[in-house]
C-alpha cells in the first residue's frame, strides 16, 4: 500500500478527535503538523479543515 492510500485511509477512517490526540500523545509540533495538513486539505476537504482547527485550538491551549 502507498504512502498516499495510506494516508488517505487513515484521514477517512480516523475522527479528529483521534487524530488531534494522538499528535498530542506523540508531542509532535503543531504549527509543523499544521503546515502539511494545510497542504494536503485541497486533496482531503473538510475533513483536514476541521483537524488544522482543533489542533489549533490545542495549542493555544497548551
């Protein structure tokens, strides 16, 4: 499986709820996981809009 299909699987079958803690759990920076979801949000929708929102909200909060 490619790294695309992966990650495409992954946003289709991951809640943001998921996918916002498990950035935090692994304590990965915001504003660069931010970045490259940016990037991708064209191709996934509002999905990612909705991921690059909560996150954002997450560290302001942190």
């Amino acid at each position: 499986m490619s790294s695309r299909t992966k990650t495409i699987r992954y946003i289709n079958e991951t809640s943001i709820d998921e996918m916002v803690k498990q950035v935090v759990a692994k304590g990965a920076d915001a504003d660069r996981v931010i970045g490259a979801a940016k990037e991708s949000r064209t191709e996934y929708g509002l999905k990612v809009q909705e991921f690059i929102e909560r996150l954002g909200e997450v560290e302001r909060n942190v």
